[in-house]
C-alpha cells in the first residue's frame, strides 16, 4: 500500500507525503520583501546557514539562497511579498519557499497576558511552534491581543512570535533570558548607539517608560499593557524612546536580494 493523503475526504496527489513529513522538523526564516529588497538580508541568510549546520549538520551558502530567493520573485511577478523559507531534509538539506502577499505593519498598540513558557531550543527559529499559536489563542480568547512570555524565575523573556524591548528614557533594554534573537532585534541592536542586557523581572515592569514589540513585519509595535495574574502594567505612548528606535533602524538599509 502506498502513502496517500485526503482533504475533507477528497484525495491530494499533488503532495508527496514524504514531502509532509519531512517539513515537520526543520527551520524557516520570514522575510518582507519590498521592491526586492530585505532589512536585514546578511543577518537572515547567516541565520539560515548556521541553523543548518546546528539542525543538519550541514552548511547552506548564502548564494544557494539567494538563487532560491530570486526564483521566488520572478515565480510571483513582483518584488513586494512575504517570503518564509523553510529548510528541511530528506537525504539532504532542501529549501522549500512559501510566497504570500506582502504584510504591513501593525499600528495599534498591543495588550499583552503573560505565560510562564519557554520554548524549546528558543535560539533557533524553528517548526515546532505549536505552543505560541496555543498561548497567543488563550491570550485571545481572554480578551488580549497576544501573549509574552516569563521564564520560572519571573523572568520576561519574548513574546508570541515576537522579541520584546522596553525602554528606560532614551536607554533600549533587552531581556537577557534566553530568547531567540530575531533579525529585526539585531538590526536595532546594530544601530542603537549603546544598549542595555538586563533581566526584566515581572515586579519592575512598572520601572520601564515604554516596551515595543519587534520582528519581520512590526519595527517598533508599541505595548499597551502587560498583564501577570490579576496585576496590569500600562504604557504610555513615549517619543523620546520611539525616536531612538527609529533613527537605529535608520542606520540599515534594506539590502537587495
């Protein structure tokens, strides 16, 4: 008997269920691509390869990547889109490439529930992401927008599929639990002209002026409020912060594929 696969009841020959199978453990790496170029393009494809090597043993060249990436844009016509790039292996490390329209950014300020969770292996960006839809669902499901993170200890740690920053007058603070350092964090980072490391426990939240979520689509998406139990600390808009931000990321052009 070979290996089938149904659809609401409907069979699907056009996928190999090999195929299925493999990319169920692998790593992916999303990009926002505008006018083919990508913040951060030297910082993703270093983060592919060395994912590659850690998961497979294997190294994956950036000029591979490229190739891939540039076939994706001549298959979609256009050099605005949403690329994630999956790497998965059968015999051999493969890219699979999943092209979407491109995503803007969010411009609401967002209300977090925090969860006591750390992902496993959190510095790579990996398939296994089942239990950020399920903690972002609940944070939905009880009137938030998204979830973030805490560590045993009481420790902030990242969000849902995002890193967190918060800000302390013009000084950006990072969390120093283990996350994933997302492409867009390391970009800020690059351009901030000094930054702090620090744990950012759940008692000081309130000692912070303001916090910004970011990744691939969101820069600097403002926190409204971060929720612990029955206890919610609230942000105000703040400039001087946001312009420290902006002027980081400023520094780093997008690069073109």
């Amino acid at each position: 008997m070979t290996d089938a696969l149904l659809l609401d009841g409907e069979p699907l020959p056009a996928i190999d269920p090999e195929l299925l199978r493999a990319t169920g453990y692998g790593h992916f790496s999303s990009l926002q691509v505008r006018a083919g170029r990508v913040d951060g393009l030297d910082l993703h494809l270093e983060r592919l390869d060395r994912s590659t090597r850690e998961v497979f043993d294997a190294p994956l060249p950036a000029g591979l990547v490229r190739d891939n990436l540039r076939a994706a844009l001549e298959s979609a016509g256009t050099g605005d889109l949403t690329l994630r790039v999956q790497v998965f292996a059968t015999t051999e490390p493969h890219l699979l490439i999943r092209i979407s329209a491109p995503i803007d950014p969010s411009t609401e300020p967002v209300r977090l529930l925090a969860f006591q969770h750390q992902r496993s292996v959190p510095h790579v960006k990996h398939t296994g992401t089942f239990d950020l839809i399920y903690y972002g669902r609940q944070a939905r499901l009880q009137g938030y927008d998204d979830a973030v993170f805490h560590t045993a200890g009481g420790e902030i740690s990242e969000a849902s599929i995002w890193n967190i920053c918060f800000a302390r007058g013009s000084e950006i603070v990072f969390p120093a639990a283990p996350v994933l350092s997302g492409i867009r964090q390391q970009l800020l980072q690059r351009g901030l002209h000094g930054h702090t490391t620090e744990s950012v426990v759940l008692a000081r939240l309130s000692t912070y002026d303001a916090a910004y979520l970011t990744n691939s689509i969101d820069p600097a998406l403002p926190v409204a409020s971060i929720t612990v139990g029955d206890e919610t600390t609230t942000y105000e808009p703040h400039g001087e912060s946001a312009e420290v931000i902006a002027r980081a990321y400023a520094t780093w052009p997008a690069q073109a594929i």
